[in-house]
C-alpha cells in the first residue's frame, strides 16, 4: 500500500507535489495550533468570561435598593445563577451547614463542598471571594462567590459545566473536518493544477518548436495571466521568424550580391587580360588600349556605386535645408549636356526654392540616380519630372516609358544588382545598384521612396518630410 501511494505522488506534476507539500504544511500547523489552544486556552478563557459576569451580577446584587431575598429571587430569575443566603455568624461549621441547607432548598445537591475559614476572612474583610468547587464524576463544577450583604452571608452560584469533554469531541471533529479537508484540497488541487499545467506545457512546446526554428503560436484563452504570457510567446514568435526571415533574406542578398559582383568585374577583368596580352604579342589594332580604358571606367563606377551603397547604409545623415529645386535643374541640365543623353527629351515641373531637410550628398545621390535610371530604360527617349510641395511634404515624380512592364518586379527593383534588362547587356543597362542607392538613402534619411506601374510607363517617387 506504502508503495502503491509513493507511486501515486510521482506519477503527480511537480507543480502538484508541491502545492499539496506545501499546503498539507499549512494544514497541519493549523491543526495542531486549533489543538494547542483548545486544550490550553479555551477553558481558562471560558472560565474567565464566567467570572467577569459572576462580578457582575455580585455588583446588581450590591446596589439592589431592597430586601436579599427580594434582590436574590430577581437575579435568579433574571440571571442563570443560584442565589444561597443565611444569617452571617463566625462560626465557620455552623456556617456550612447553612449554606449546604440552602443550596439544597434550591435544588442543588454538591459532592463537594466547604467554605474555609480563610474564605469566609477573605469575603468578610474584601467584601468578595471567589472560589470554584469541581464536582467529581458529576462533570460540571460550582463556581461561587461569597460576599456580606447587611446581616446575611450571601452565596452567588454558577454551575459551570465540564468542557473537558466537549474540548475532547471539539478535537476530534476538528481533526476529522481537517482531514476532510485536506482530501477535498488534494482533488481541487489536482483540477486547478491540471488546468495550469495544460497551457503551460502549450506553451513549453511552443518554445522547444521556436528554438528549433518552427515559429508556432499558442492559442490560450484563460482570461488570466496564462493568456498574456501566451499573447507574449506568440508575439516574441512573430519578431523572431519575421527577424530570421530577415536575416535569410539579407544571406541571399549577400550571396547574389557577391554573385553578380564577381559577374560583373570578372568580364571587364578578362577583357582587360586579353587586350593587354594583345598589346604584348603586337596584336594591338589601335583600339585595345581604349577598350581597356573603357572596360577599366566601368569596374570603376562599379566600385564608386558600391562604396556609394555602403555609405548611405552605415553613414548617419547630417540634415541640414537643401534647395532640392535648384540642385534637380542643375542635374536636368547637366544630363542634358552629356552626349549620351543628347537625344533625351526632359519634361520638368518644379516649383522653385523648394527645400527639405536632409543631408545633401543624399537628396543629389537621389535624384542623380533617378534621373541616370530613367535616360538609361526609357522606351521613346522621354523622361518627365516633377517636383511639387503638398500640406505635409515636398513630392519628387519621375517616369518613363519602358518596353515591356512585365519584366519589371516592384518588390525586387529596390535591390542592389536588379536590372530590367535580363541580359545583363551593358550596353542597355547598368549596374543595378543606382535604385538600391536611392532606397539607402531615403531610408538613412527618413524619406518615403515607391514605384508604381501605369500601363507602360514606371514611375518613381520620393516623399520628402
């Protein structure tokens, strides 16, 4: 059975074994406190309280106006007492036998009785004395006060029964309900327990699939504390997988971004290899040294782009007022005068002396890039800009017509490398870093940068606070 019970505690939550450790402590205390004063304190303060109201019926009897006999019939009435009164004399024999007569004139026969000398001093010179007689086997004892009252000797009697007992059966019923207790606590505490343990080990589930990179949520709906922590593991659960996604995502971009790095500088490298091999063994046709300039210019904006890339993502903005319609004019007018862009038709609306707070190396990087994006894929060599102030920002538009909007992916084209043209031909595109600068830099700077699709024409914008 010993056995049986110890397997039945282990088999218990820990949580369980402690509650009911615990509380069987608690109880137990309790019970042997309730023991310890019932059999040490009860009586005496039972016996107390009896006292205090034997004074007090002592006192009505003194300042009754009248006969004793009047004052005692009145009292006994009134008063659970009984009341022996006899001609006072000092002869102390002579003395109990009157008072022994008179209590069996009133009904009360007593096993054991005497009124000492010292007693009937003690009441004579005091004006009272208390003294308490036990009746053995008959389980109760007489509680009696002895006082002079004009020429009588007064006896105020109180039957004052046993508590011995009744502490004995209080005991026990204290024990028993305790124990009833204790047995009902053990079920309330396996329920409540269970109803603990349930969304926790919920919870605890959630957190092993977490840290094993499966961001799961926990539905709980417990209306208390159990509830916020689950609110709190599913929220904890959403950041980290939107932060691991994050960080993979950044991994693949690292990875494509080395990829077409050493795409893009491996062919100017060869090329530059086999011409200046060609120079060597005197193949030189007149043109080698200009395609290695040529191939040497391109790694080189490579590099400015991503040395230009890396400061709009790591270098704090220095704002301070920019005039953003004079420094767009003077962009517009110096690709104008570029030989490339001869052809290019620019349509620009501006309203003058617009200026915006931000640093600006960033806002000429923004609109540089913008506009070398547009001349680059325009589809019928036109390119509109417009720049306009509204109630809470300074608006920057610039479109294009592009050959074939399907090859564009608004979610890919802020990314460093991503160029319309799938060729890669660098004849027609870039390096596919000037749109990434400009999304670093609105970014660096608080500006709000999109792209937009209208049937055939691309449009970038950039919102200036």
């Amino acid at each position: 059975m010993w056995e049986w019970d110890i397997g039945w505690m282990n088999r218990m939550s820990r949580l369980t074994r402690k509650f009911i450790i615990s509380l069987s402590f608690v109880f137990a205390a309790v019970v042997l406190l309730s023991l310890f004063l019932n059999e040490n304190f009860i009586q005496r303060y039972f016996l107390y309280q009896e006292k205090q109201e034997m004074r007090r019926i002592c006192g009505l009897l003194e300042d009754y106006d009248g006969p004793v006999d009047e004052a005692a019939a009145e009292l006994e009435s009134s008063e659970d007492v009984v009341i022996a009164w006899v001609q006072n004399t000092e002869d102390n024999e002579l003395l109990n036998e009157r008072l022994r007569e008179s209590f069996r004139n009133k009904g009360i026969s007593l096993k054991k009785y005497w009124l000492w000398d010292q007693d009937q001093q003690d009441a004579m010179t005091d004006g009272r004395k208390m003294r308490i007689y036990n009746q053995e086997g008959l389980h109760y004892s007489l509680l009696v006060v002895y006082m002079p009252v004009d020429s009588y000797f007064v006896a105020v009697s109180k039957i004052i029964p046993s508590i011995d007992r009744t502490m004995s059966l209080i005991n026990q019923v204290t024990v028993a309900v305790f124990a009833g207790a204790l047995v009902i606590m053990f079920l309330l505490i396996s329920v409540l327990v269970q109803k603990i343990i349930s969304p926790l080990r919920t919870i605890g589930q959630a957190a092993e699939s977490i840290s094993a990179l499966d961001y799961k949520t926990v539905e709980i709906h417990s209306g208390d504390e159990l509830e916020d922590l689950a609110g709190a593991i599913n929220h904890m659960s959403m950041k980290l997988k939107e932060a691991h996604e994050s960080l993979e995502l950044k991994n693949e971009q690292m990875k494509e971004l080395l990829a077409n790095v050493s795409h893009d500088l491996k062919t100017p490298v060869a090329l530059i290899k086999a011409y200046a091999g060609g120079i060597k063994d005197g193949l030189d046709d007149g043109t080698f040294l200009d395609t290695i300039i040529l191939q040497n210019n391109r790694m080189e904006k490579m590099i400015e782009r991503l040395i230009d890339l890396a400061k709009m993502q790591r270098q704090q903005a220095v704002k301070k007022p920019v005039d953003i319609s004079r420094s767009l004019v003077e962009l517009i007018r110096d690709y104008r005068l570029q030989e490339e862009c001869s052809r290019v038709r620019f349509g620009c609306e501006a309203e003058e002396g617009l200026t915006v707070m931000g640093d600006e190396e960033a806002v000429v990087m923004i609109l540089s890039n913008l506009l070398s994006n547009a001349v680059k894929y325009t589809a019928d060599k036109q390119v509109f800009v417009s720049l306009h102030k509204t109630e809470s920002c300074v608006i920057l538009r610039v479109e294009n017509r592009i050959n074939d909007p399907r090859q564009i992916d608004l979610q890919q084209i802020w990314e460093p490398f991503v160029v319309a043209e799938k060729s890669r031909n660098k004849a027609v595109s870039g390096t596919g870093l000037g749109l990434a600068i400009v999304k670093a830099a609105a970014v660096q700077n608080g500006f709000r940068c999109g792209c937009g699709l209208e049937n055939d024409r691309i449009i970038f914008t950039v919102e200036f606070p």
